[in-house]
C-alpha cells in the first residue's frame, strides 16, 4: 500500500521500521518539528524524523494541518491509508477522510480502557492484570474509533512502563502489518459504551513517594513512572528516583527503611531495586547505597 506514516516518538519507530521491511510504499513521514534539546539546548529532531531521513524518506513536520495548505500537501501524496501511532497533533476531518481506507491508529491499551495521553502508565498504575494494542479506525473523537484488530499481553509483577513500552511498541508494529494485510476485509468493532476510562497525562506533582499508602500502590507508582517523570523519595536532603521495585514482606512505621533499601509502607513494604540520584545515572540499589547513607526513616 501506499501509506502515510504518522509518528514522533521512540514508540513509533519499530512501527516504521516494521512498515518499510513489509515493503510498503511510505510517501511520506509526518512528526512533530525539532524541539531544543541537551545542555546546549539545540533543536533536535525526534525518534521518528531521525530514523525517516536514515531511511531516506521523505519527512514534514508543521505545526498544525488545519489549515488548506497543510491539508493540500497531505492529499497530495495519495495515501492508500495514513498509519498514525504517537503522532502528537489532532488530525482534522479533512485529513481523516482524505485516505481511501483512513487514517488507522495504533492505541497501547484495549480500548475503551485508557482513552488518552498515557495508556501504559495509567494500566500498570491502575493494577491490571492486561493490556494489550488496538488498531482503530480514527475518527474525530480522543480514541473513540472502531476496532480493526486488538492483542492482549499480560503485564508482568515487576514490569515497568519501560518494559511494557518496548513490548507493546513491537507488539504494535507486528499487528499493523497484519491488519494492512487483511484490509479491507477487516471488520471494524464499535468500542462499547461500558469500561471507558481516561489515562490522563502524567502531572509531575502525582510523583512523590507517600509511604503511608498500601505496597502495592507504592510498588505500581514507582514502576508506572518509571523512567519519567520518575516517582521519588527525599533522601538525605536529596531527591533521588526510584525505578524498580517489587512487593516483599516487612512490618515497620510508613517509610521505614529496613534491610538493604527495603521500605515499610502503610501495610506491607517495597524494595527497591533500582535508583538515579540527581545528576547521575540509574543503577542498581546496593550500588547507590554504597555512596548514599541511608536515613532509617524516609519521610
């Protein structure tokens, strides 16, 4: 087919790749534009754009496609189908409809659960059990489509949305291939009315550790966040993130730092098995508390 490609991030990237080895025709690469970046803060391009221009295709990058000389443009390559996984615009009706088989989604949930900006933080926050993809026909409303193709995966005891990340990027990018594939004898599912939730985007303010909560809640905020914004804990003064965690047993007041860097919480307590002190890069727990002196409370 001969597709547009819609993307930005190091989500998207397996997705191009998987499209270009399928040998599909990508007329195009739509990202967002060079954000500044580094010490220096100079405009670095994104994931996507990087990977597009090694593979010698063609990139665009505008700031809004509302307007008709966007729009044009975006006609004129004459998509069979617009391929869109972590772009970072809204696409207007004009777009959607421009493509003969539309503009197909890849979403990292299973829809109608976690709508929105952060599927994978919100459903390893949340507890579940599952997530999965879902390939959706857009249409104007926030992930409101109907359903080509799903895939369930479990979500691991320890996983964080690192791990889940770069599962479901690849899971992502097998199962659009598939459902170019079968175009157009796939049947697209209405989502139901019942299940729907948000993921609403991460607020850094939600990232402080409270130890007086349950383990498990401490456990899945700490692996949710995990590698941004981080969630954190005051140490000596210091903010220092915590990564990977896992549940264990142990009995103390909330905070409590017990042997190695195991912490009581409201009921039950946590390990934690990775950190990153400020300025300097994650490593394993016994490593940092080597050069970090652990209080026997953390507040």
């Amino acid at each position: 087919m001969r597709l547009v490609f819609m993307g930005t991030p190091d989500f998207s990237v397996p997705v191009l790749d998987a499209l270009v080895a399928a040998a599909h025709d990508v007329a195009a690469v739509y990202c967002q534009p060079p954000r500044p970046a580094g010490r220096g803060k100079k405009d670095r391009p994104s994931p996507v754009q990087a990977r597009a221009e090694a593979l010698g295709l063609e990139v665009r990058h505008p700031v809004s496609l509302r307007s008709p000389e966007a729009q044009a443009e975006f006609a004129s390559f004459g998509a069979d189908a617009a391929v869109v996984v972590a772009y970072g615009l809204i696409l207007p009706q004009p777009v959607l409809d421009q493509p003969r088989f539309g503009c197909l989604n890849i979403h990292a949930s299973l829809l109608p659960r976690w709508r929105g900006a952060a599927p994978i933080h919100r459903a390893i926050m949340a507890g579940d059990a599952k997530t999965g993809i879902c390939i959706m026909q857009m249409e104007a409303g926030l992930d409101t489509g109907p359903v080509l193709l799903r895939a369930e995966t479990p979500i691991g005891a320890e996983e964080t949305t690192a791990d889940l990340h770069d599962r479901l990027s690849a899971l992502g990018a097998e199962k659009i291939v598939e459902a170019l594939e079968r175009l157009p004898k796939l049947q697209a599912e209405a989502q139901p009315e019942e299940g729907v939730t948000y993921a609403a985007k991460i607020d850094k303010a939600e990232a402080r550790v409270d130890w007086a909560r349950p383990a498990d809640e401490v456990d899945r905020l700490i692996r949710g966040l995990s590698p941004f914004p981080g969630a954190w804990a005051l140490i000596g003064g210091e903010r220092v993130k915590l990564l990977r965690s896992r549940l264990v047993e142990g009995r103390g007041a909330p905070g409590e730092v017990l042997h190695g860097f195991t912490v009581t919480c409201g009921t039950g307590a946590v390990e934690i098995l990775e950190a990153q002190r400020e300025g300097k890069r994650p490593m394993p727990a016994e490593e940092l508390a080597m050069g970090l002196d652990l209080p026997d409370r953390l507040s």
